[in-house]
C-alpha cells in the first residue's frame, strides 16, 4: 500500500512537473510576441476574455483594441487602431478579429500597410459582403443600429482582394445559429450571422471552417488553438 501510494504520488508530480515546464517552455518562445484583439459590432471586447486568456497562456502579450463603431466612422476607426498598433512596435504584432473587427483590421492594415503587424486573423468576418447587415441597413432604424463604420467598410467602400504584406488567415463558422434566424435566411453554410462565402477574401493565406456560431467562435478552444498555430506557422493546422 504504501509503494502504491508513493508511486502515486511520484507519477503525479512528474505529471504536474512536465505540464508546468512545458508551459513555461511555450512562454519562453512568444514572450516577445503582441495580439491585438478587435471585437465586432456592438460589443465592447469583453466577450473576447476566454480567448484572450488562452492565448496569454500560451505565452502571448494580448491587448484589446475597443472603439465605437455606430457613433465613429471608418476612417475615424481606422486611425485610433493605428494609434493602438503604433503602441507596441517595439514587438512583433498580431491581429485578431471578429466580425466586424476583422473588416476593420485589413481596411486600416490597407490603408497603412507600413505598420509593423506581421499577422491578422479574422473570425467570421464578413469580408466580401454582409446578406444579414443589410437586409438590416434597409430598414430606417436598422440603419440606425448598424451605426457608420460597417455600411461603409462592407457597402460603401468594400474589400476586393487581400495583396499588403501581412499574412491572413480566416476561421469562419458554419454551425448557423444567430442574428440570421431574425432578418431572414442566409446563404448555407453559414454561422448564423455571416455566411461562409462572405468570408471568403481572395488573396489571404488560408481559410478553414469550423463547427461553430458566430459567437461561439470566440469561446472555442480550437480556435484558440488554431489562431496560435497560424500565428506561428502562417497557416491552420489541418487534422
């Protein structure tokens, strides 16, 4: 009894031991690493804490970028996160966004392609179109609730391709539950808000879907983990 308990005990705290050096080993090789975290429409950014945590756990410093978008235009937006990146040039940047903050990375990372951001990722970001937003933006106080950066970032002045230096990978989700059941149907697969098509940007990097809603993106451990591959490698990880 008392071998077995020793062995036990033994066996638990290499166990614990390994876990903790390997932690700390991960921490070592991203120290000197930023993502900057951009929430999307109508949000504030603490509905990015769990993913925010996993990915501090992995070694990374993470910031979240917060900004208005109904009140603030595009361009308005597109300087403050400017401003924000200029804030950790010093280290090696990347940008995660979802939603909405994925359009307004690549529009500002367009506009400037100078600022010192190596990677972007974007989850179940209507990059190309938005089906859900405007069947919304047709509707007078729709058009009041999609606020001025998104009809002009998506409608107005929209993503063609993707050619800056940065690399960029997307997650889109193709589990539809959302905003969709409201306005309407949208095109299949989709992740209840954005359709997997308008997610599709030609010229990024790569591109993969996951079994997931639109939010549900955020609180998913394999994006997490996705996301950290991509930002090591320049692609996701395929099973």
């Amino acid at each position: 009894m008392r071998l077995a308990r020793y062995l036990r005990s033994s066996l638990k705290k290499w166990v614990f031991g390994c876990a903790k050096s390997s932690k700390a080993n991960n921490r070592l090789m991203v120290t000197e690493e930023t993502i900057i975290l951009v929430h999307g429409l109508w949000m504030t950014g603490t509905e990015m804490t769990l993913i925010k945590r996993r990915l501090r756990a992995r070694g990374y410093h993470v910031h979240q970028f917060r900004y208005r978008m109904v009140m603030r235009t595009l361009e308005q937006n597109q300087v403050k996160l400017k401003s924000f990146i200029e804030k950790y040039a010093a280290d090696k940047v990347h940008i995660i966004g979802h939603s909405l903050g994925g359009v307004l990375a690549l529009q500002t990372l367009q506009l400037y392609p100078d600022l010192p951001v190596e990677r972007v990722i974007c989850l179940g970001s209507p990059l190309v179109d938005s089906a859900a937003g405007r069947r919304i933006f047709q509707l007078k106080a729709g058009r009041a609730m999609l606020g001025k950066t998104l009809p002009e970032a998506v409608f107005k002045t929209p993503l063609r391709s993707w050619s800056g230096p940065q690399g960029v990978g997307v997650i889109a989700g193709n589990r539809g539950f959302g905003l969709g059941k409201i306005v309407g149907a949208l095109p299949k697969p989709n992740d209840g808000v954005v359709s997997v098509a308008e997610t599709c940007l030609p010229g990024i990097d790569d591109h993969i879907e996951i079994p997931r809603g639109h939010t549900g993106l955020l609180l998913s451990s394999l994006v997490a983990a996705q996301c950290a591959w991509f930002i090591r490698h320049g692609k996701f990880r395929r099973y």
